[in-house]
C-alpha cells in the first residue's frame, strides 16, 4: 500500500475519489487551499486532511492533483512538471495541457498540428467585430465566452437560426451584461450531429487502454432545457482503440508522451457521418465522470494512480457493460446565492430511504459530523429516524452539489435503471436530478428509436 496525497489547490473536487482511495488501504491524505474558505470542510470526516501540501511531500508516495487551477491562476501543471523534475511521482498535467482548457484558439491549433480535423472557428476580442462577422457571414454558431467567465457554463450559447440572428441578440446581451469580464470569444460553426467525448488516462508515455466513450449532459433540465451546468450526469463505457480515439486522442498521443502527461485526457466531439470535430478539452479529471469512470474500474483506482503516476500499465480491468451517474443537487445549483443556500442546503442532513447502501454513493459537497458534535442540530438523527454510529452526512461548501447516484449494466437501460433507483433513494428535501440521463443512446431528441448508439455505429466510429 502507497501514501498518496490528494490536493486541491483551487475548489475542492476529489474528496470521493480520496475516501474511495483510503478504503482500498491506502494512507491518505487530502489538502484543500484556503482560496475558498467555506469549502474547507468538504471531505471533512471521510478522509485525513493536509494542512500544508509541500510539507507531506516527502511523506507521499504519490501526488494527485484534482484540476488545472491554483486559484484564479493555472498553475497545477507547472507544479506538477516541477515535482516531477525532483522525482517525485505526480498525476497532474502540463504548462502545455492546462493551456489546452485554458485557451480555446491555443487548442484548435495543437488539434490541427497533429492533423486533427476541426470546425471553422474564429475569436475575436470586440463585441462589434463578432456581430458584424455573423452578420456578413449568416450561419448557426456556437458562442464562448473567453476569461474569466469561460468556466460558467450557462454562458456558452449554441445558436439556432440559420442568419445567425439569434446569436448576434445574444452578443449584444452579453456586451451589457458581461464585457467587463469577457476578454473575448469564439464564434465557432454549429454542426448537428452526436455530441461524445473520448477519454483516456496517460502514465506518461502515452494512453494506457480500455479508453473510455462518454455522453455529457449538461442542461440542468431533462430534454435540454434549461441553463448549462458543469454537468448534471454523464453515460460511458469502456472499449478497446476505436475510430473515434484514433481520429482524436490517438493523433496527440506523441505529443502527450513527450510533454510526459500524467493522468485523464478528455476531448469532447461533435460527429457526423462526415467526420470528428473535437470542441473542447479537459486535461484532467472530468467531474463526475471520474466517479462514474471508477465506478466502472475493477482494478482499484488507488493501484491505478500509483501505476500510472510511476510510469507503468496499470493493466486495468473494467466492467464489460455500461455506467450511468447522475448528479443529486439542492438549491442554489447551479447559481450562488448564499443567503439561499444559508436557508435551504447548508448542513442539511443527507437522508436516504436504504441506509445500508450509504457507501455506493459518491460524495461531493459532503462532510461527516461525528456523533456529539454541535452543528446544524443537536443530534446525528435524520429525517429517516436514523442514527449513525460513526456520524452523519451533511451537505457541505457552498454549491449545492450533493452526491452522485451511480448505475452499472450489461445494457446501458440497466445500468440506467439502477442510477435511478438509487437517485429515488435520497429524501433531502429540495433535493433534485435530471430523469434523462443514458436516453440519448436509444432515441433522438424526438424520443424516436435511433440514438446515439445506433448512429455512432452505422457511422463505423465504434
């Protein structure tokens, strides 16, 4: 057994994944930056906490690192070359591989280097420049938004109408409402199509296999409805190299392997029967897709981290089926608001119906209160009447982002059909969960046979 040090050196996002790793065996430590203070206590009660990173160095064995930000700052990647330029064995990125998140033009032109096919993209800096593109060349085009604001979702626009008019009112909105936060964005051409990202995890000489195929959902609301979120559940399996790794990820396997990266690569696509056009990078852990991805792992991920962050196959053995996991969330997500989530979410107990499933669940703003400690209540006795020896769940930090209900099967309708049994599982009240996650795979957007799967196969991408 390793020790492996989990670090959050921005918002803390892999407290499950650490708990997950110190029930294997493993000793484990997890620190969280003081960038957001009331989200310290995350993961309190489930996993031992750091309270100076550099300062375990020497005790860990293994240093992971959760996302690409130190702050408002990148920073992860250069710290994660740096450990490892002093020996030490690190999952994390790259100055390079932050960069691809980071800077959406930098990531067409590496895509295009390493002869990807992309979609005709343009950024521009002005608002009035934008407008007067679109309307001097008419076309659906998606917007996103460059800055400080590229990582709220809700901000990203898909357009509509054929002239292109719905997304120059949208640019004029958001030079009023946000341009003093914008410093630019990209305007790149709508293709409609199956939208699916490829993941694979490198040990630094390149991608070690299964490799995974994923659907995001996005939408706070079933059918696409609504605000984008980070995410509010995700559909995947695994499978040996396949078309669509070999049009994406395959082609900058050279270049990953000389930057030396370390962990999760994700390119999310849109596909037609004419090509793969890759959208957007994620150079680290998905969320929740790294706790639907190890839901689906039989090697234990803690293994996993120590093979691939010194250099070895891990030889990972998955699950042959599909996996589905839905996110349970409770107001103000996907908004902040803190006098909401002061009335309604903050430290509200974590109540399930079955208790004796309590560990299948995947924690994210969670934190266990041991029993006698004062907090939101006097007691450790939930709505259900239960009471727990070893403390109760409660919803901690400030998103409203609760739990991840996770589902495996030898068909995706199974794997969906048992995520969902134990989303109905959880009493919080306010809580909620979109209804819809994995039905893309079966029927289009029109609840018509002919999902995702089918057309991904009749493409020959499979």
């Amino acid at each position: 057994m390793s020790n492996v040090l989990f670090c959050s050196l921005d918002a803390p996002l892999i407290a499950d994944i650490a708990w997950r790793v110190e029930r294997e065996g493993h000793d484990v430590r997890y620190f969280i930056s003081d960038h957001h203070p009331a989200e310290r206590e995350i993961g309190d009660g489930f996993v031992t906490k750091s309270e100076d990173w550099r300062a375990d160095l020497e005790w860990a064995d293994v240093v992971v690192f959760d996302d690409i930000w130190d702050g408002s700052d990148l920073g992860t990647g250069k710290i994660a070359e740096e450990l490892r330029a002093d020996g030490h064995a690190v999952v994390g990125g790259t100055e390079l591989t932050d960069r691809l998140e980071d800077d959406r033009g930098f990531a067409m032109e590496t895509l295009e280097a390493c002869g990807v096919a992309t979609l005709p993209h343009r950024e521009f800096e002005r608002f009035e420049a934008g407008i007067e593109f679109v309307r001097e060349n008419p076309a659906p085009y998606v917007v996103k938004p460059l800055g400080e604001v590229q990582n709220v979702k809700r901000l990203l626009y898909v357009g509509r109408e054929d002239d292109g008019s719905d997304v120059v009112s949208v640019l004029e909105a958001y030079e009023k409402a946000w341009g003093h936060r914008m410093k630019g964005f990209q305007l790149q051409r709508r293709v409609e199509g199956v939208e699916v990202a490829i993941c694979g995890f490198c040990n630094g000489d390149g991608f070690v296999e299964p490799i995974n195929v994923n659907f995001e959902h996005k939408k706070l609301f079933p059918s696409n409805i609504g605000p984008s979120t980070g995410e509010m559940g995700t559909s995947m399996f695994w499978t040996d190299r396949c078309p669509l790794f070999e049009q994406t990820l395959g082609k900058l396997e050279p270049l990953l392997a000389e930057e030396g990266y370390v962990g999760s690569m994700d390119v999310n696509c849109i596909v037609d029967a004419d090509g793969v056009y890759p959208l957007e990078f994620t150079p680290r852990f998905g969320y929740p897709a790294i706790y639907i991805q190890e839901e689906g792992m039989e090697t234990p991920i803690g293994e996993f981290f120590v093979a691939i962050a010194n250099g070895r196959d891990p030889d990972l053995q998955v699950h042959s089926g599909y996996q589905v996991g839905v996110r349970v969330c409770m107001p103000p997500f996907p908004y902040d608001d803190e006098k909401l989530f002061d009335e309604t979410t903050r430290n509200a107990p974590v109540a399930l119906d079955d208790d004796s499933v309590r560990e299948t669940y995947h924690i994210e703003d969670v934190k266990r209160v041991p029993v006698g400690e004062s907090d939101a209540t006097d007691d450790t006795e939930d709505v259900t009447g239960a009471v727990y020896p070893d403390g109760q769940w409660r919803v901690a930090g400030t998103s409203g982002i609760v739990l991840v209900a996770t589902g495996t099967g030898e068909t995706m309708r199974e794997a969906q059909e048992r995520a969902y049994d134990r989303a109905r599982n959880v009493l919080m009240p306010n809580c909620f969960y979109r209804t819809d996650i994995g039905d893309r795979w079966h029927t289009d957007a029109s609840d018509r046979p002919g999902g995702d799967g089918d057309r991904l196969q009749a493409w020959g991408y499979l």
